[in-house]
C-alpha cells in the first residue's frame, strides 16, 4: 500500500554528479542493491547523521571520512544494515571503501559508505567488492531513476524529486532520491536521503543548509517513531554550473534555499507517503504553542498515538483520541477551553468539549480522504510546528513480522 500516485519525476542530470548500479545480491539474487555516487573534483559534501547511539559502522566512517577530505565518491548497499557488528563491522566498512578507492584511483577516505537493511548481521564485503567494478563501469549522469530503485528496502516504490532555477542569469539543477519505509522517525533526517546540485556553495553554507533544510523535512517525519542506527541525508554541491559561489551574502541565496525546501520536502512526504500499509498521509500542524519543544511535543503525541493511527486506518472520525494525545502531551498549564483542534476544515473541539457545529458526517468526510490535516491551535504563543505522519494498518504488522523472512 502506499498514498497518492507516486511517480517519479523527469529528473534532470547533475553537472559533475554521475550514478553507478550494480547488483550484490546481497539479500536477493539479482536485485539491483549497489549504489555509487561519482562526484566531480572540488564538489563540496555535508550531511546530518543518525542520533542512534548504536549508529552503524558506515556512519561512523562516513563522520570520519567527511571531516578528513572532500568526498569524491558514496557507496551505498541495501539488504544489510551493518550495524550491531562492532570492530567487524568497521573493519568491513573501511574495506568496501578501500576496495572501491583501489578501482577508482581515490584515497580511501575520499569515500563514503552508506548501508541500510537488516542490523546485527556481517556486510557480505566480498559480494560488495565483487560488484563494484560493475558498478563504476556503469556511471553515468542520467541514472537517477535506477539509483532511486537501488537503494530501496522495504519501500513499494522509488522516491525522487528534480528540479531547475535560473541564478542570476544561470540555470541551477537540485535532484534528489531518498528511501524508506518503516522505522522512521528520523532524528536527524531519514533511512538514506542524497541531493545532488550544480551550484557552487560555500562549505560552511552548505553544511548549515544541510541542517536547516533537514531539521525542517526529514526530521519532522514519522511513521512508527523508531529512529534507526543508519540514518542519513547528504547534500553535494558539484559546483559545475557557471555562476559565482553562493556564500550566506548571495542575494540569490533565498531562492536557492527554497528551492531546495522544495526538494526536501518532496523527498521527505515521499517516505511517509510509502510507509510501511500506509493508507492515509497525514499532516499535524500545531499553532499558537508557547516554544517550539511544546509544539513538538503535542503533534509527536498525535502522530504517535496507535490509536490515533488504527482510527486513521479505519477512516473512523473518533476525535475523543486526538483530544486524549493532546491532552497527555505533557503541555503544562494548558487551557483547555482556549484550544481548538480541527480535522480538515472541520472543527472538534472548541470550549473545553466537542464544537458545537460538529457532525459525524461532516468528520467522516474528512476521513474518508487519503490525504488529511490534524491542525491543532493552543492558543497560547506564536510558535507553529508541522509534522507528518501516517495511519497503521495490518499491512505494517505484516511486513514488519515478516521482514527476515
């Protein structure tokens, strides 16, 4: 199951960014499961990693090898996490990079590894290397859409988003593939997530960009709020286009960063679109909170509430469980008869109690769509949230009990 049609854009080539795949068969025979990125000399890289205090060996050396020498390569496998593997899983880590560096005439260190897929079993490192030489032979600017395949896991569709803006004169590309489907409420920013732009940004910029548009997209995600050991969201800027660097001065620094919102929004909603029996997408927008932390507090309580999320599933407008999560937020202080919650266009609550304009069948049309809005005002500060969620269904329990077979 998944939310909405799902189709992947026309996506437009990155100056100076090419894409290998090849296939390990790492968990399936066959499957498309090696993902390079070859980037251009000078491309500049930053990234927002996994809080997980149990973070797997790639992130581990993608840290290290990111704060040693500019990246010229990524390395990404599914179908095994490498993670819960202790000094094992570094050593395997640091020898696909090596093996790839080897071939691609790099020093290890201008590679990073990423992996996602089962935790606590060893990286099959002699099927990664066997398929590399595949995978760089393969590179090419236009293969976007395969890579957005090769990194899927539990995901019933690849994710994407593309686009391109005039700079000043010059025109800039931003594409962008993510993965994920189930354990995510991110922490940081998603399963995998990779976005790719000609333009030239200044490191520091780029990395403060990295954390903004991350902070605001994938981590403001959840589906079953299991924040995973692999999570990732890299931005790489090529520089390849034929405009000035944008530094944080740049007048066209603005439009640069909305576009980029764009992206990573788009990529983010996609996840939570193919969430693992997802059939609803749903939007919590919290308003009029004292502080952000509160306001974060009140739409997390909602969106992970499994009560909230079965009711979700069944289409069934039972408001009396949306009011509950509010209520055990842990808001202190919280003036009851000040707050309205809506569902749609539809009012809720209102004075402490259900509105008095409320009808079931005005909620049940509400619910009756796929794509739906929890907004809830607490009238009590300045500060808005919006976090995005889905419902849970059979399917989740399913595919999660199933997931290792």
């Amino acid at each position: 199951m998944a939310v909405g049609p799902g189709t992947l854009p026309e996506f437009f080539p990155v100056a100076g960014v090419k894409l290998g795949i090849a296939s390990a068969g790492i968990k399936k025979p066959g499957r498309k499961d090696i993902v390079v990125f070859e980037l251009a000399p000078q491309s500049r890289v930053a990234g927002i990693f996994t809080r997980n205090q149990f973070c797997a060996a790639p992130v581990t050396l993608s840290r290290q090898h990111l704060a040693a020498k500019a990246p010229r390569y990524l390395l990404i496998n599914t179908g095994n996490a490498n993670a819960g593997t202790g000094e094992r899983g570094m050593t395997d880590a640091v020898a696909c990079c090596t093996a790839l560096a080897d071939q691609a005439g790099v020093s290890a260190t201008e590679v990073l590894p990423f992996s996602t897929g089962v935790i606590g079993e060893l990286l099959p490192v002699a099927k990664i290397v066997d398929a590399l030489p595949a995978a760089l032979a393969s590179t090419d600017e236009n293969r976007w859409a395969e890579a957005a395949s090769g990194i899927m896991t539990t995901d019933t569709r690849p994710k994407g988003a593309s686009c391109q803006l005039d700079l000043g004169g010059h025109t800039v590309t931003i594409s962008g593939i993510s993965k994920g489907a189930g354990m995510i409420r991110p922490n940081m920013a998603t399963m995998l997530g990779f976005i790719a732009t000609d333009a030239r940004i200044e490191p520091q910029l780029l990395q403060t960009l990295a954390y903004e548009l991350g902070e605001k997209s994938f981590n403001r995600i959840t589906i079953d709020g299991d924040t995973s050991t692999n999570d990732c969201c890299m931005l790489m800027a090529s520089g390849q286009y034929s405009g000035p660097e944008i530094t944080a001065d740049s007048p066209e620094l603005p439009k640069l960063r909305e576009a980029l919102r764009q992206v990573y929004l788009d990529l983010a909603h996609a996840i939570v679109r193919d969430g693992e029996g997802a059939t609803k997408f749903v939007t919590i927008d919290v308003s009029g909170a004292a502080t952000q932390q509160e306001a974060l507090d009140v739409a997390y309580t909602v969106a992970h509430s499994p009560l909230v999320k079965t009711a979700l599933f069944a289409s069934d407008p039972n408001w009396g469980r949306i009011l509950a999560a509010v209520g055990r937020a842990g808001v202190p202080d919280l003036d009851l008869n000040a707050l309205e919650i809506f569902l749609g266009e539809v009012c809720l609550v209102r004075n402490g109690g259900r509105a008095d304009d409320y009808s079931e069948v005005r909620g049940q049309a509400v619910m009756d769509r796929e794509d739906i809005t929890i907004a809830i005002d607490l009238k009590r500060g300045t500060v808005n949230e919006t976090v995005w969620t889905c419902d849970f269904s059979h399917d989740y329990v399913t595919i999660n009990a199933e997931y290792r077979t």
